[in-house]
C-alpha cells in the first residue's frame, strides 16, 4: 500500500516539474503576439521571457536549503499556490511592466518547486531501484516538458489569445495543491539553524549577474557591461563561497564537493547542457532561417531533441540493472558524440533527415547521465541533504544551458562571419538584407549566408561530439575518495511526519 502511495506521489510530482519547464520555452512563440497585445518594446520583451529563467537561476539554491529546513512538502504547497495565482496575473496582465513583474515573481515560485519536488522523491522511495525508476520518470517529464512547451504554445495561440499559455498551470497546480497533503510525506531538518540571509542574498547577486552576464555578452556589440557584470558575479560568487565553507550549517554545503562521483556528474551535468542548448540554437535557426519552416513547424521538427532526451531517460534504470552505472552513463554519452558527428554531415537534399536523427541520437544518449546522474548526485548525500544536492544538480542544469547559448552562440557567429567576409553579422540581417536588393544579387546574398550558417552548423556538432566524449572519459575515469563518509561532515536530525 505505502508503494503505491509513493508512485500516486509520484504522479502529483511530476506536474510542476512538467510546467516548470514548459513555462521556459513556451513564451518563445507567445512572445510576438503579447508584445503586440500589450505593445512591448524590445527591451520590455527581453525582460518578459529573461525575468523568469533569472529568477528560478538566482533562487534555486536558497529555495532547495530552505526546503529541507522549513518542510519540502510544505515549501513546494507554498510554491504551487504562489504559481497558480501569478499565471492568472500574467495571463491578465494589461501592461509590459505588470507582465515582467508577475514573471519575475513566477520564478520565485518556479525555483521552489524544482529542488522540493527531486528532494521529496529520495524521501518516498527507499528502495534504490525504484528511486532510480522514479527519477528517471521525473527527468523525463523534465524534459518532455521543455519540448512540448512551444508546441503546446502554438496550439493555444492557434485558438486563444496569448493568456492561455500561462492558464494550463492553474488546474495543475490545482490538482497538486489538492493531492500534495494527502499523498507527498513532509521532509526537514530540526537542527537547522537560522536561515543565512546574507549567503541568500550573495548567491541571489553572483547568479544573476553571471547569467545576465552569459546571456548578453554574445548579442552587445560593445560588451563592457555584461563583462563587468561576469566579472563582478565571480567575485560575490567566491565571497559566497568562503562564507559556506565557514558556516556550520550553510545555505549551500560544499563540502559535498569532496565526493568525487558526485563532482565529475555536476561537471558532466554543466557541459552536457552547454552541447545540448548550444546545438539547440544553431538547429531551431537552421530550421527557420535555412530551410525556412515556419516557428510552429520548427517547433514540431524540434520536437525529438526532448523527446530523444525523455526516452533515454526513461531507459537508462534498465540499462544499469545490465552494467555499472558510470559505464551506461559513458556508453549513452559516447552515443551522444556520434549524433553530434552526424550534425557535420547536414546539407543538401538530405538536410533535414539528417538533422533530426543527429538530434534525436545526441538527445538520447544523454538519457543515462540526466536519469542515473541525478540519482547519483541525490543518492550520495543522507536524506536530509537532499534539497541542498538537488539544488546544486538544477543550477548546473541551468548554467550549462546558460552558458551552451552564450559560448557555443558567439563561436557559431564567428565561424558565420568568417564566412562571410565580415560582410553580414547574422542570418537574420542578411535575409533582411537580401529583401532590398535585386532579386539576382538578393538569391545570391541569401545563398552565401544560409551555407555560412550551415558551416557555422558543422562546428557546433564537432565541438559538441569533443565536448561528449570527454564527458565519456570523465565518468568512467571517476573514483570515490579514499574516505568520504557523512562523518566527516556536520550531522543532523531529520523528521519525517
């Protein structure tokens, strides 16, 4: 009866962690028709779809500490309601600034509901093997989320207005809110201290403004802000680092750190999602800009890098009862490093079949690392820990996206303009370009650019496939230390009710 319980629970979970994510991509296709609804600028509309992704980024790690102290049940209660009632404001908003306000403000509740709803799993599953299966179906669910968000969005925008994509959140959070005190167990820590507010506010400012940092620096064409602002994040960053190092109860336990398997997963976890976003952005271009499918057609042609990545998910416990989990993370991975090398080879006439199975295979194989990572990054922590674990498994999440975009986005864009004979700075310009010249030279302008882009398209899939297969070695060459046991670390009581 309790395993039941548990995988109901399960069910309750994945909700917002379904929304969550679809809640990151979906405004990608919103976004044209409520900037003409509310007459946004386009510094408003920065704001509008970067608002949201700050927030979850800057408050994921205090909200998986204050979990496991406050109660991950009632913090992730708590984080539901404040989503439900804010995608009824966004949905209704009447202005730029009241839309940028209820977004800021919906990835606070986004960041609660991440880390509580990963830590609560390690609580209602203590069999090893169906906590594996259980965060696998929670990793899925992560990712299916993410690509089916603009095609959901373009749904909606076909039949209603552009409120709808922020509603489909009420009945679900509805249905948590209902479900969550009956079915999830309430988790926290009794010795857990005062919050630090100080450490809050540190890990708030270097997170965002080393995201802002990341995110701008590729698209400014004089980059001294955002640089100043990577620059000055890195330093609150390590300010904040040697106040947790010091504390005896930190908002964020880095001594965590001294576990070797669970360094070498955060690592893989931060490069596997700069490949991944990296690949993402040069593909959803090439299918708009090069082979000229429409944003909803994109979407849906894009559609198999989630889902590849939720099938592989959902794969990888069967494929750790048949070999060593580091051993089917590397296989998955090494596969991950082919689909990047088919990437190489799109052009032509076999353009698109190539690219969608390049996707599928690179998303597939980083099924295991995103499944069985976790697990590992959650499992090799007590129970009590687990927010503070899950907390640092999302930021790397989210930063290797962050950073796949900005480094992988600038290296594409040299490669395009070197191409070009610096004579065209992006795609985009030069289709806007092409429009007000004459057809032959305008044909002409349009072709050299979109074999640019297409070149800049290969080097994304090489430094992809180097970038998987290091991870590859990476994960097979890590070992435990030589003695890392909880007793080295502070020790605490958990309660469960």
């Amino acid at each position: 009866m309790r395993v039941n319980r548990a995988w109901l629970g399960l069910l309750v979970l994945v909700l917002p962690t379904l929304l969550v994510a679809m809640d990151m991509t979906a405004l990608l296709l919103a976004l044209p028709q409520l900037s003409a609804g509310l007459g946004a600028t386009n510094v408003e509309q920065l704001w509008i779809s970067d608002s949201y992704g700050f927030m979850v980024a800057g408050l994921v790690i205090t909200m998986g500490t204050l979990g496991d102290r406050i109660g991950r049940r009632r913090l992730l209660m708590i984080g539901g309601a404040a989503f439900a009632v804010l995608s009824v404001v966004a949905a209704f908003s009447v202005s730029p600034l009241m839309l940028i306000v209820a977004r800021a403000l919906l990835g606070v509740a986004g960041a609660t509901l991440m880390p509580s709803t990963l830590a609560l799993i390690t609580n209602m599953f203590d069999d090893r093997r169906q906590r594996g299966q259980a965060i696998a179906i929670w990793a899925t669910c992560q990712f299916t989320g993410g690509a089916l968000g603009p095609v959901l969005a373009g749904f909606l925008l076909q039949h209603f207005w552009w409120g709808s994509v922020f509603m489909v959140a009420v009945p679900a959070m509805a249905l948590l809110l209902l479900a969550g005190p009956v079915l999830l167990p309430e988790f926290r820590t009794e010795r857990a201290g005062r919050l630090d507010l100080a450490g809050v506010g540190l890990s708030l400012v270097a997170v965002l403004l080393m995201v802002y940092g990341i995110k701008q620096l590729p698209v400014e064409s004089v980059p001294v802000v955002p640089a100043v602002a990577l620059v000055v994040g890195a330093a609150i960053g390590v300010l904040f680092v040697r106040r947790q190092l010091r504390l005896e109860t930190p908002l964020l336990d880095l001594r965590l750190l001294r576990n070797r398997p669970f360094t070498a997963v955060l690592v893989a976890l931060v490069f596997a999602g700069i490949a991944m976003a990296g690949t993402g952005l040069l593909v959803t271009q090439y299918l708009q800009s090069v082979l000229g499918f429409s944003p909803v057609a994109s979407a849906l042609l894009f559609a198999p890098m989630g889902l590849g990545t939720a099938v592989g998910t959902m794969a990888a416990p069967a494929l750790a009862r048949r070999m060593r989990q580091p051993t089917a993370i590397a296989g998955g991975l090494v596969g991950s490093a082919l689909g990047g090398l088919l990437l190489v080879g799109v052009g032509g006439a076999s353009a698109l079949p190539l690219v969608m199975i390049g996707i599928t295979v690179l998303a597939l194989g980083t099924g295991p690392l995103f499944a069985l990572g976790t697990g590992l990054v959650v499992g090799a922590v007590p129970p009590e820990r687990a927010g503070s674990a899950a907390s640092m498994s999302e930021t790397s999440n989210y930063f290797g996206g962050s950073l796949g975009f900005a480094l992988l986005g600038v290296v594409a864009g040299v490669v395009y303009r070197a191409r070009m004979d610096g004579t065209s700075d992006s795609l985009a310009g030069a289709v806007a370009a092409s429009r007000h010249l004459p057809a032959g030279q305008g044909a002409e302008l349009l072709h050299t650019a979109r074999e640019a882009f297409t070149a800049a398209l290969h080097v994304t899939g090489v430094i992809a496939a180097v970038i998987f297969a290091g991870l590859a070695v990476l994960i097979l060459a890590m070992r435990p230390a030589a003695r890392t046991t909880p007793a080295a670390l502070p020790e605490y009581e958990a309660a469960r009710s």
